[in-house]
C-alpha cells in the first residue's frame, strides 16, 4: 500500500492582472499559502509525499523572491516529500529555474528533470513526463511504458491535456486518455486542467489548489490516493479564494432587491470571494436602478465583486421618463438612450452602455427631485 498527495498547477506569482492591486496581492498571497495547506492536507490523510504534476510556478523566469519563497515554505514542512515537475509554464526549458531549484531547493524536495523512473518509497516508483518545452508536439507520456521491478506500484506523473480543452481538432502533444493502461499504470496523475477530472478511475487531472479564475465552479483540492488494489481516490478541499458566478434572471413583477439578496454568499463568506454578477431579462427602470445601485453597495463587501449587465434589458414607461424630465434636452436623451438601449442592430456592448447611462440619468433625477 502507498499513500500521496496529487496535486499541480500552483502558478505561484501568477500576476493577476485586470484586477486592482489589493486583490492581486491577496490572491498571489493564497497561492503561496496552497504549499502549507497541502503540506497539512497530506499530514492528515496519512501521506507523507506531495506529487505535483506541472506548473508550479506561473512562468519560466519567477521573481527571485517568488522562487525563494517556495522553496523555503517547502523546507519548512520538513516530514513532507515534494516531487515537482516541469509543466508547460515552467519546462526544461527554463535551464536557469531548475538550476536554482537543484541549487537551492531543500533536501525534501525532487525536482523531476528527466523521464527516468524515481522510487519513492520500497515498491512504488513514479514514472514521470516532464514538458521539455510550452508546447512539446508529442505525447511525452509514452516513456511511462519504462521497466519496472517485478511488484512495483507504477505512478504516472504527466502535464497536458487528455482532450484538445481548447476546442480546436487536429492539435499534436495530446496525451492519450487510456495511457495508464497503455504502460501498466496504477494510478496516472495529471497538471495542465485547472478543475478536478476524472478521466478514469486510475487517471485524474487534481486541478489547481488554489482558484485562479470563474471558469471552474467546483471547490478547490488536492487528491488523497490510495493505492492499495484499485485506485481509492479522496477529493481533500485546499482552496482559500473562492471564485463564484452569480446569474440572476429578472422579469417585471420581480422583487429584485430580495432576488439579488438570496443569491448572494452570506455576509461572512464575502471577503474571501471573487464574485462576478450577471443579470438577464429585463425590469422597469426604476427596479434597474435600485438593483444596480444595491449591486454597487454590495461591492466593498468583497474580496472584489464585477457586474455584468448587458443581457438585462430596460423597460421605461412615460411616467419613468417622466421621472427624469417631462420635456427639453434631459427628456430628449433620455429617450434617445432608451432606444439604443432597445436597438438590436447595435452591439451588446452598446446597448450595455445605454442602459446604465439611462440608469444613471434616472437616479441622479431622483436625487435632485428628492
């Protein structure tokens, strides 16, 4: 029986660009506090290896003190083993990276360099894959076939995609999904995709530990395996930073102030998220403008908080214009706005744009009239 941690795809001093400066420190923060949380989700499922399959840094040049500052978190979880290797953001052919990393990195840490087999403990022997380059042109896992001592539990340790997850056909370097069987593997731990995948009951993608954008909705881990007979795999959360879409979809007749309260997290949660809101339908322009007031209040509330509007349309009856001027210039852009926000041969973008400027007309009218 042998027991490891999978995870990959730290991007440790990703840059988070786009977003304010507050947030990005945090994030890039969380995602050097992911070593000591797997360090800790590892010591607690009775594992004392951490594989990690690719990318655990964000570029092939990090920051010198990005680089130190994992390398020294690893020292410090001293009862742990790191076997780290190359992915496509930091390949072999980052010489200088990996030179540091065998230079400075602590004795608990194995960097993988080369696709030789590496014994792990008596009777489990990792075969790894290590991206030679950001885009290999061929399936480096074949070289998991290599020989193994009679008995041994046979790991795979690989960064790429099993499927082209860029949607295009036709695309050379894809690992092929059935390789475990392939070379006789009992497990195949995979980087590249940042949600958890099974691909087989042998093969996982582990995903990242730590969120790194909205695309993947399930919370953030790192794999227990067991391997003991069959694969026994255990999803353990690692995640500090959440990410989360909210969609609303809003009609006349709504109460969209209790509809945007119930769909947002709790108030102690918020600090720690990532939210993007996107509204549909559409609503009378009075209830759109609280409603995009009460989304702008809500904002500091979060870690950061993003609206995305466009797909909610405006309805605005005579007395709503009349709410903001019953004739003259004002009347005469506000229905000028109310147009373009309804015209189908402009863009989303565009109509967007109306909409908000018409909101924001309305509510500046209510405030002088109160």
């Amino acid at each position: 029986m042998f027991r490891f941690l999978h995870s990959s795809d730290l991007h440790l001093g990703k840059a988070f660009g786009g977003y304010p400066e507050a947030i990005r420190n945090r994030l890039r923060e969380a995602r050097h506090g992911a070593i000591a949380r797997l360090a800790q989700a590892a010591r607690e499922g009775g594992a004392a290896t951490v594989l990690l399959a690719g990318d655990t840094f964000d570029a092939e040049t990090p920051a010198p003190d990005t680089l130190r500052h994992a390398l020294r978190a690893m020292a410090a979880e001293a009862d742990i083993t790191w076997i780290m290797l190359p992915g496509n953001h930091d390949s072999l052919a980052a010489t200088e990276l990996w030179r540091r990393i065998a230079q400075d990195g602590p004795a608990n840490l194995r960097a993988i360099t080369s696709p030789a087999p590496v014994e792990l403990s008596p009777g489990a022997v990792v075969l790894p894959a290590p991206c030679t380059q950001r885009r290999p042109g061929r399936d480096l896992t074949e070289a998991m076939a290599a020989p193994t001592p009679d008995g041994c539990l046979r790991i795979g340790l690989g960064h790429g995609a099993i499927a082209d997850f860029s949607g295009e056909d036709g695309v050379a370097g894809i690992i092929a999904p059935d390789r475990a069987r392939l070379c006789g593997l009992d497990y195949l731990a995979l980087g590249d995709w940042h949600g958890r995948m099974e691909v087989n009951g042998s093969t996982w993608y582990s995903g990242t530990p730590e969120a790194d954008g909205f695309k993947h909705s399930a919370a953030c881990c790192a794999l227990l395996v067991t391997l003991d007979g069959a694969a026994r795999v255990r999803p353990v959360e690692t995640g500090s930073m959440g990410w989360q879409t909210v969609t609303l979809d809003l009609l006349p007749g709504d109460d969209p102030l209790a509809r945007l309260d119930a769909a947002l997290p709790p108030l102690r949660l918020r600090r720690n998220l990532l939210v993007r809101l996107v509204a549909t339908g559409r609503l009378p322009l009075s209830d759109r403008t609280t409603f995009e007031a009460a989304a702008q209040a809500a904002a500091p509330d979060f870690g950061w908080f993003g609206h995305d509007l466009s797909g909610l349309a405006t309805e605005a009856r005579p007395d709503d214009l009349d709410g903001i001027d019953r004739a003259g210039a004002l009347r005469q852009a506000a229905e000028a706005l109310l147009a373009e926000a309804g015209d189908p041969d402009r863009s989303a973008t565009e109509r967007a744009v109306a909409a908000s400027a018409l909101t924001r007309l309305y509510a500046l009218a209510q405030e002088v009239g109160a």
